[in-house]
C-alpha cells in the first residue's frame, strides 16, 4: 500500500475514466507544508491563519503575518494556495481581544462578522496578504460569509488595500483569486447570486453540517445527527457546484469530508473539483480516485440526491464501490 502511494506522489488526479480533479492539503502554518508536499499536495486548499493569532498576547504584526504568507507561498511554488482570513470566534478564542462570552458562540460574533467590524485587524491582514501576492500563487478566501453584502464589503476593503499599496509602489499580483468559504447554509442557498460575484467557493463542512443540521460539531449527545452524507447536505454541495460551474468557477471542499472515502466518490459524481484534506489523506484519495469511474459516479447522482436518508446513502455507496 505504501508504495503504491509514494509511485503516485508526484501524479496529478486522475479517475479511471481520465477526468482530472485536484488534492490539496490543510495547513495550519508554514511548518505543516512540507507535510503537505511530501504526501502529493497539488496545491493548499485551505490555510487557517488563527495559529499566527492564537496562543500569544498580542495580535500578530503585519510584517509578522507577512513573513508567514510569503514562506507558504514559496514553498508552494507556482501551485496554488488558498488562504483564509482571520475566523475567530466560535471554538477559537483570543484572550487578548477580550471578546464578551456568548450563550452560542458559533452563531455569535465570529470570523468575517468581527473583521469588518474591526477594520484595525482585518486590514493588515489583507495588506500581509497582498504583499506576500508577488511570491506565489495566491487566492484569498473569506470565513463565514452569509450574505452578499459581507463579501462585497470585505472585497471592497480588500480593492482599497490594494491601491494603497499599489500606489506606494508595492509589488502585488494582479490575479488574486477572492472566494468564499460556503459553511452557512443561506449562502449555499443563494449560491447562484453569489456564483456570479467570487471567484471560487470552497465549502466547509465542518460547520455546513452543523449549521444545516442544528447539531454542534462539539457536543457528543447530538452527535447522531451530525451526518456528512445526510441528503440535505448532499443537495447544498450540489446546488453550489451547479451554480458555480455555470458561472465558470470552481468548487473545492475543505471541510474533513472532503477527505473521506464514502464521501469522495459522491462529491466526484456531483463535479468538485477541489478536495482539500489533511496530507496524511491526500495518497489514500489519489488512489481511491484512480479507481473511480466518474461517469458512473455522475450516474448516480439523481438516484442520490433523491434518497431519504443517510443511511441509504451510505449502503448505496458501498456497494456500487465494492
Ligand atoms: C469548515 O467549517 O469546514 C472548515 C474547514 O473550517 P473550520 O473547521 O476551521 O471551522
Ligand atoms: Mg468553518
């Protein structure tokens, strides 16, 4: 098993019918890329940036964070790294802000809701961000996003940002993917909207599933309903990979589903064209997807998306894969 995947290391994604997708992996700093790359990472689907905020006593410098971006981004080489700005809040506390306690804090005040209303954070981040551009391959991705006036207001912050640096003289690239995690379900809702104005969508499932289910992710005697191939999750993600692929953008998946072998060759039939993982998981899917025919996952799928539970899912998935 072992070598098969270390001869698939440096292998792009193919299923056994010859349609490409792309494996990525999940960091939490610059150390975690090396993992990353040794496992066949195509590219970084997802960087958390709370680990440059958390555990410390002040909030990162700009330069501090721009030092972080660029050694990613040069790691990563002309492959593509998407970075999400700042989500705290929820499970993620910062001492130093000094946030009031709340009686459920992941629907509280978290992610892009604190960074647009706390500018003198959000901002050089984005400025890190914009000057670490010119390294490598870089989109940025915005957390939580619930409406499309919270992305248009973080792009426009973004836009201006930008000038100013630009007119500084700042070297900054000039194709900056910006998208948005979809992990509320109104987004996912609306995904056709919003499909027009990103770039791209990743979707994360980690508190997709928690919010379509009403069952948080931490809490162990609701865990039962915690169910990543529940149908109604299986039509969100579909609906946004329609929505997008009419607009000619693409969807990844950064949630821990996205690595997961009854998900995988679901998420093929419904068109992903991202999945991004831990690195440990990025050689077992490679291997997985090889020897997945996608036009008959692609078959499958409005038998799928019609089932009534997940459950039936799950036994339909295991035996069309065996
Ligand atoms: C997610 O919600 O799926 C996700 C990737 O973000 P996090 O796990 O950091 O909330
Ligand atoms: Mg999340």
């Amino acid at each position: 098993q072992q070598e098969v995947w270390a001869k698939l290391k440096d292998e792009p994604t193919f299923s056994s019918d010859g349609e490409q997708v792309e494996l990525a992996g999940n960091i939490g700093t610059p150390d975690d890329v090396h993992g990353v790359l040794n496992n066949g990472g195509e590219g970084v689907g997802l960087y958390r940036t709370e680990f440059l905020y958390m555990g410390k006593s002040e909030l990162p410098s700009e330069d501090e964070q721009y030092e972080a971006y660029k050694s990613v981004l040069e790691q990563m080489g002309d492959k593509p790294v998407v970075v999400r700005t700042l989500d705290v809040g929820g499970d993620k506390e910062l001492s130093y802000l000094d946030l009031p306690k709340e009686m459920n804090p992941f629907l509280g005040y978290r992610a892009i809701r604190f960074c647009l209303d706390n500018e003198q954070v959000f901002r050089p981040q984005l400025r890190a961000l914009l000057r670490a551009s010119a390294f490598g391959n870089l989109k940025i991705m915005f957390p939580m996003i619930a409406t499309l006036e919270e992305f248009r207001q973080a792009k426009a912050i973004l836009l201006d940002e930008k000038e100013a640096l630009v007119a500084d003289g700042v070297k900054v690239s000039d194709d900056i993917e910006v998208g948005i995690m979809v992990e509320i379900p109104s987004t996912a809702v609306i995904a056709k909207q919003f499909a027009k104005e990103v770039d791209f969508f990743s979707i994360g499932t980690n508190d997709l599933i928690q919010y379509t289910m009403a069952a948080d992710r931490m809490n162990e005697q609701v865990s039962y309903l915690y169910q990543p191939y529940h149908p109604a999750i299986l039509n969100l993600v579909n609906t946004v990979i329609e929505a997008a692929h009419k607009e000619g953008k693409w969807v990844g998946m950064c949630g821990e589903m996205a690595g997961d072998s009854i998900a995988i060759p679901i998420l093929l039939g419904l068109g992903l064209d991202e999945f991004s993982m831990s690195a440990t998981s990025i050689l077992p899917a490679r291997t997985q997807i090889r020897n997945l025919s996608k036009e008959k996952m692609v078959s499958y799928k409005e038998e799928i998306l019609a089932m009534g539970t997940a459950e039936e899912v799950v036994e339909f998935i295991k035996e069309k894969t065996e």
